[in-house]
C-alpha cells in the first residue's frame, strides 16, 4: 500500500504533481489528516483519484460503486466527479473511519450523493442484486479486504451495466507481487487475481503502474 506511484524517484514524482494535479482543498485537508493515523497509508494517492474522477467524467458515470470506504477520500473524489443527481453507494464496516468519512463528505455538499453502508461488503452487494440493481452500475472501485477480492469482483462485474469499468486498487501491493520469495497468502491472492483477470474474456484489461497499481476492467 502507498498513498504515492511506485517507482518513481522523489524530484520526478513531485514533479508529476506539480503540472498534473488538480486537488479540492477539501481532499487535501482529507488526506492530511488521514495521513495522521498510524494505518493512513491505506489511503489512495491523489494522482490516482484524480485519474478516477477523470475516467467517471469521461463515461458520463451517473450510479457509482464503493467497496472499502475508509475515510472516505475515494467516495468523495468519484462523488465530486458525478452529476447533481449522480449516486455513489459505498460500502464499509468501520464506523470510526467512516465517520471521518461522513464530515467530509458534509462540508464538501455532497453527502446526498453517497448512500452508505456499514455491513460486510458483500452482503451489501448481494443485497444490491437480490433489489434487481443487476448491470445499473456505471463504475465500481474495488479497494477493501484482499481476501474477498475476487469476490467483489465478481459481484461487481453482475452489477455494472455492459461498457461500465471495474477499477481495481493495490494489485502491485507495493512491489511483493513480483518477488516469488514472498509467499504470504495475501500476497498469493492477488497474484490469482491478477492471473485470473489476465484470462478473463468477459472483460477488456489494462493494469495501469499508478499508485500502488491499479487494474481497470471495462465489462464486454
């Protein structure tokens, strides 16, 4: 995990953002205090979620999916990104963090936007389908517990619509994917994840080396 691109040398990535990046002073002030606990480097880099909000604008996303709220720095930069009457149903099981999440999202004016849930993602997801929401997705953001990660996948692929995009989180996990000594089991699931959608043809696949990697699937 990294709240930064991977690989890139302090002066070249300063630079990057000094000509790229266009943050709200209000997903500034989020990530600064993010940054602030000790688990703050689960929060996504902001090179990244501008790339999102530009791939959200660029679909004319209007029905948003995300899975691992956390603070809420990824919620807020898709809900930024959608029309006034855009929806973003995010799904988290931290009420401390997700508070965080909520007071941002308030002073931002968006919290009409976001529809949260705190349950295990994936009884939210399946709920979602058991509603009849199946393929009325324009976009999900998959960035929660790595052991569900097909999982969410899979649930996510049923729920957005034919030309809607998965985006993927952490799927370099920060170099260890591509070491074979390391052999810890989540290390292992993502490796099968990445494998499996490398083969999978009900989707078009681009692993794209930003932040901690991010794999965006364009559902066929």
């Amino acid at each position: 995990m990294t709240t930064q691109t991977l690989g890139l040398e302090p002066i070249l990535y300063n630079y990057l953002v000094s000509v790229s990046l266009r943050e709200p002073e209000i997903l500034t002030q989020l990530r600064q205090e993010t940054a602030q606990y000790p688990i703050g480097r689960m929060q996504i880099a902001p090179e990244q979620g501008q790339l999102m909000a530009l791939l959200v604008q660029l679909m004319g996303a209007k029905k948003t999916l995300d899975i691992g709220v956390f603070t809420g720095y990824s919620s807020l930069v898709v809900a930024l990104a959608l029309p006034t009457t855009g929806k973003v149903v995010a799904c988290d099981i931290s009420e401390e963090f997700t508070a965080i999440a909520r007071r941002y999202w308030q002073q931002a004016g968006v919290a009409d936007k976001i529809d949260l849930h705190i349950a295990p993602a994936l009884e939210t997801l399946d709920r979602l389908l058991a509603a009849g929401e199946a393929e009325s997705f324009d976009f999900a953001f998959i960035d929660a517990d790595k052991s569900n990660y097909e999982n969410y996948y899979e649930r996510s692929l049923q729920l957005v619509r034919s030309g809607g995009l998965i985006a993927i989180d952490n799927v370099l996990w920060s170099g260890r994917v591509a070491d074979p000594q390391v052999q810890d089991n989540r290390t292992k699931k993502i490796r099968a994840f990445n494998q499996k959608l490398h083969q999978d043809q009900r989707i078009s696949l681009s692993l794209i080396p930003i932040a901690d990697g991010l794999t965006l699937a364009l559902k066929n």
